[in-house]
C-alpha cells in the first residue's frame, strides 16, 4: 500500500467515525467537496488534515475499546450468578 492509499484508508476510517462526509469536514474545519475529493483519491490529502484525521480514529478506536469493557462488564454482572462452565 502507497502512502496515497494509506492516507485515503485514514481518511474513509475518519469519515465513517463521524457519520459522513458533512460531519468530518466540520470536524476538518474544511470544505465537503475538498472531502469527497479525499475521500474518492481525486486529490491527496494535506498532511495537516490527515494529522486531524489520524486523531478522530484513535478517538474512535479509544471509544470502541471502551464501550467494549463497558458491554462485557454488564454480561459478567448480569451473569454474575450463573455457576462457571470451566
């Protein structure tokens, strides 16, 4: 994979983080088209945007890891009382 590419894999990651194409450009501070342009590799993303791109995935990911801790803490204690299969 080309730096290019990777950029772009960034990029749709973040986007698909905010919902879509409005809200990361407003999460960007930029233009929707400059976004779809990234977004469909017609043009290469500034790297200060890709930086900004960056930090929204690892948001994104910190929110996934946690809502998973916080979804398997409610199935041990809603099965808290249920005897263990080991």
């Amino acid at each position: 994979m080309g730096i290019r590419a990777a950029y772009q894999s960034v990029i749709i990651h973040a986007c698909m983080a905010c919902g879509d194409e409005t809200a990361f450009a407003a999460a960007l501070g930029t233009s929707v088209p400059e976004v779809v342009d990234w977004l469909l590799g017609e043009r290469p993303v500034p790297p200060h945007y890709f930086l900004k791109a960056v930090d929204i995935v690892l948001a994104s990911n910190w929110k996934q890891i946690s809502d998973n801790r916080a979804f398997l803490e409610q199935v041990r204690r809603r099965n808290a009382a249920r005897p263990s299969r080991r």
